[in-house]
C-alpha cells in the first residue's frame, strides 16, 4: 500500500492549501471566459469567469483550488459537510454531495432526477439547462441532442432507451468480445515502437484512445475510416471551449444522420443496424433524435473515460512500483487492480446535475424542490468514513469477487451501461502493456507530468500526453 493523490506528485497535482471558496474575482466578464481555451494544463487565473469567487462560502466548480488539486480540493469540503453549497459552471447554485454513503443513497432516490422539466413548477421554458447550452455556444436548435437523451432521462423513457442498447452490454455479450479486445490490443502494442521518436512514445495517442475507440466504433457500426472524425469530436466537445463546441456540434450530428441513412440502406450485424431495425418494426419506441443521441453517447462515452482509465492508471502504476509489482507477481490480481484504479485516480470526478422533485432531508439538510444536486464522486471515493486509508493506493483493497466498492461507475438506474467493458478492456491493457514492456518508464518527471499535460477541467481527470521509455522486450 501506498501514498495517493493528495500526497504525492506522483500521480497528482501538489496538495493545495488555499480554501476551495477563498478565490478572487478576476475583472473577466463571462463571455470572456467563455471563449477561453480550458485545454491548457495549467489554471489561467485571468481567464476565469468573473463570478468566480463572488459567493463566500459556495466554492465555484471553476475555482483554482479544485481544478489544481480536487483530491484535496472536494477533499475539505466533504469534511465540512455531506451536502455543500455551491456553484455550477453557470455560477448557478447548486448542492455538492460529498460522503460515499450519501451519494449511493441519493443515486438510488428517485425523488431526484436527471430531467429537471419533470420537476413540478418547472416547463420546458424555464429548463436551467438552457443556460448552460448557450454558455457553450451549441445553436439553440441543436438543444434537443444534449437534453433528450438517455444520459438525461428519467423512467420510462431512460428505461425504454436503456433496453434497447442493454443487450449489446451482458455480461455474456462482453466476455464474447475479450478475444477481439485482445488482439487489437497486441496490435496496437506492437506498433508502439514505430510511433517512438527518440525511444519516446505517447500512450494516450498511440494506446489509450486506440483501443477503446476501436472497440466500441466495432461494437456500435462505426466504420474505421470515421474513427479519426470521432476522436476530433471527443477532444473538441471535452474542451469546454464554445467557439470550439459550437462549431462541432453541427458537424457531429449531421455526420451521425449521414451514418444512420447508410446503415439503413444496408443493415449489418452491429448495434447501429439493430437500432435502425427497433425504430422500423415500432417508430414510436425510438425518436430520430433519440437515435443520433443513443450513438453519440455510445460512441464517446464508450472510448473517452476508458481511455483515461487506462492513462490514469499506467502513471498510477510506474509511481508506484510496489503495486505493480503485485500485478506482476500475481496477474489474477487485475480485475481488482481495475477498480481500485477507478477509485483512486478515477477520469471521471463528477457526475451531471440531478434535481430533487419535492423538498426532502439529505443527510440533515434541507434541499427544497428543483434544487439542483451534483455528486463529487472524487470526495466520495476518498471517504475516510468509508475506506481504511483512502489515500493509499492499494490493488488489494477489494475482496475478490464482491460487487465493486466504489462509486466510479455511478450507482443505482443510471449506473454505467458499459462499465463491464470500460473494465475489460483496462484489464486487458494493463496486463499486457505491462508484460511486453516490462522496462516501461516515465519519459518525463512527475512533476513535469502533472504541470504540462495535466489538463485543469472540472469534473475529470485527465492527461493530454503520456510519454513513455518502452525498453521493450528482445
């Protein structure tokens, strides 16, 4: 067992000690910070949103001190309370909950949901999310692609959708898929060397986006020569930028009609084809949005957080090469290594907002109806109320063959449709990186590491870059 986040630099920013509400106000008017480009590794103090700062005691999602640094970050304010007040993106207010066992409960509650129109008092007129849409520069015409989807709905409609694509995701389906995740896997390794410039090759590049994008476009229909289209719409949309976002947008759904009306014309053997067969035998069980929706999430969801599972945790494991060791020692160990991994240095910090249908007690506190509440599932996966020593990264941590002790995945209705295959294909990839490059080596310090290619993005953790040393096997 070893030393985690909030203490060493190794797979992490330094631990700040600033509070997460104390940031000034810089004199930036929104639109300004708007626009900025969010993508650079280190937090622009000047180029944050005015509102920044201006509400003591609510910490902004945008604050220096939990982009730096959210293991310390979100950290503080789950020992301050389980349920914070804060502020969106949008400097909307908003309720962060922060202890594990209050955010399973209240992902289990149906008494908040994703979709905040259902909420009573609240029309498609007033829907809060339209702020935030046009924040991001998405034309206003676009706005039923991000808001009628199965990421942002409710029963019956999450559960009409979610059924259509379930099949695709059994536990069968995926163990079926392992020997194809393989064997892209040992391509993608054997091509490592030729990428390297210097002895020096980009694992994000040239690994951790390939394999899964590769998986799931197969899984889906996506044809190969529109995967390098599909990689540029993830790395603009995860940009934060709206000149960028605006400009995406238009492109990504026309090219997703463009794919169903082929696939239409002939019909495959692949999720895509099968959607196209359910809407045909029965239009009113899937919407013509519905659809571009079900294959945009599938599609980026699908390769996004995985691939920054499997960089996340490479650098978590040649920081820490006592835990490695473990893995070499004992490979059964990976399926564990993978969710301890998800807790520890998890892609995904944040989930999306809910919103209480009724004034209802969380946790002693009051939330009053149409409140908007977000879960900090990097302050939940670091709960010393929950977890012996949730600093340390520990691969042995979970007990063999008991349901995941994390909240990674999300939890309750809306847990992950793919988390099976986000950790397979993990699994796969460390075991056999690791393997045929047993000499594999940081190419940069940490420290360097975390102040260049870091990205400072809220509610994700991420690297642009991942150079590494293969010293491969002979």
């Amino acid at each position: 067992m070893t030393t985690s986040p909030t203490e060493s630099r190794a797979a992490t920013p330094p631990a700040s000690t600033a509070s997460p509400s104390t940031a000034s106000a810089p004199a930036t008017t929104p639109s300004a910070a708007a626009s900025a480009d969010t993508t650079s590794s280190t937090t622009d103090r000047t180029s944050l949103p005015s509102y920044v700062g201006l509400h003591p005691g609510e910490p902004n999602l945008m604050e220096p001190e939990l982009l730096d640094n959210p293991y310390t970050g979100y950290g503080t304010l789950r020992e301050q309370a389980p349920l914070v007040r804060a502020r969106f993106l949008d400097d909307s207010p908003i309720w962060l909950v922060t202890r594990f066992d209050v955010v399973r409960e209240v992902m289990r509650d149906q008494r908040f949901v994703n979709n905040p129109t259902l909420v009573p008092g609240i029309g498609a007129e007033q829907d809060p999310r339209a702020r935030l849409i046009e924040l991001f520069g998405i034309p206003e015409h676009l706005a039923p692609y991000l808001t009628d989807t199965i990421l942002t709905s409710d029963p019956p409609d999450h559960t009409r959708l979610r059924r259509l694509v379930s099949r695709a995701f059994t536990a069968r389906r995926i163990q079926d898929l392992r020997p194809r995740v393989e064997r892209i896997t040992d391509e993608l390794l054997a091509r490592l060397p030729d990428h390297a410039e210097d002895g020096v090759v980009d694992l994000v590049e040239h690994f951790a986006y390939p394999l899964p994008i590769t998986v799931i476009c197969e899984l889906v229909g996506i044809d190969e020569e529109d995967r390098a289209l599909w990689r540029r719409f993830g790395t603009e949309l995860a940009s934060l930028n709206p000149k960028r976002i605006g400009a995406t947008m238009p492109e990504m759904i026309a090219h997703i009609h463009e794919v169903i009306d082929q696939r239409r014309a002939a019909l495959r053997d692949d999720l895509l084809s099968g959607l196209i067969r359910a809407q045909d035998d029965d239009g009113g069980r899937l919407s013509d949005v519905e659809m571009v929706t079900l294959v945009l999430t599938l599609v980026l969801a699908g390769h996004e957080t995985t691939a920054h599972l499997i960089s996340n945790g490479t650098l978590a494991l040649l920081t820490h090469p006592d835990q490695r060791r473990l893995i070499d020692e004992d490979p059964a160990l990976l399926p564990r290594a993978v969710h301890e991994l998800m807790r520890w240095c998890g892609p995904i910090q944040a989930t999306q907002l809910r919103y209480a249908m009724e004034d209802t007690e969380v946790a002693g506190v009051q939330v009053r109806q149409g409140d908007a509440l977000m879960f900090s599932l990097v302050a939940a996966n670091h709960d010393p109320r929950h977890y012996t020593g949730p600093e340390r990264l520990d691969l042995t941590r979970q007990p063999a063959g008991r349901a995941e002790d994390h909240v990674g995945f999300g939890h309750g209705m809306h847990y992950c449709l793919g988390a099976s295959l986000a950790r397979q294909e993990a699994e796969v990839a460390y075991g056999k990186l690791l393997t045929r490059y047993p000499d594999l080596a940081l190419a940069l310090t940490p420290e360097q590491l975390e102040d260049q290619e870091r990205l400072r993005q809220p509610g994700t953790w991420r690297l642009r870059r991942l150079p590494l040393r293969l010293h491969a096997q002979s």
